[in-house]
C-alpha cells in the first residue's frame, strides 16, 4: 500500500496547505486531496514541486507499507544465467 505523509511533514514544517500551494502553484483542492490521503495518483512533478518547496526527500513523503495480503498472484522466477 502506498501512502503520501503530506500532512505528516507539513506538520513538521509548521507549513500550511495554503503556503505550500503559493509555494508550488499546485491546486488547492490536488493538496487537499494528497493531505487527506485521499488522492488516487499524484504526478512526478507536483512531488518534485513539494520536495523542492519543503526541502525533503520522496522517501519522507510516500511511503510503502506491505499490503495485509498478497495482490501478486504469481511472480515469475529469475532466469538462470546463459553459459
């Protein structure tokens, strides 16, 4: 599951949705959305635009946490080296 901690580091920043919009020129409402966790896709560029404006990494922002069961329903094995 992959989750967006925006409201986690705005807090850390002491930044509001506001001044991050100023900052980044992203929609209020696609802030919103990512601050809510309620958004479906965010694109590369609004993340790099956050990055830059609250000076973090991706990682401090999207987060991976294992899914309760397993989506995959098969995973191919790794081919063995050709001789």
């Amino acid at each position: 599951m992959i989750e967006i901690e925006l409201s986690t580091m705005l807090g850390k920043r002491m930044w509001t949705q506001a001044r991050l919009h100023r900052a980044t020129g992203i929609r209020k409402a696609t802030i919103n959305e990512l601050y809510q966790g309620m958004a479906e896709k965010v694109s590369l560029e609004q993340l790099d635009l956050i990055c830059e404006a609250l000076n973090c990494e991706v990682e401090e922002i999207v987060v991976r946490t294992p899914n309760p069961s397993r989506l995959v329903a098969f995973v191919y094995p790794e081919k063995e080296p050709t001789k």
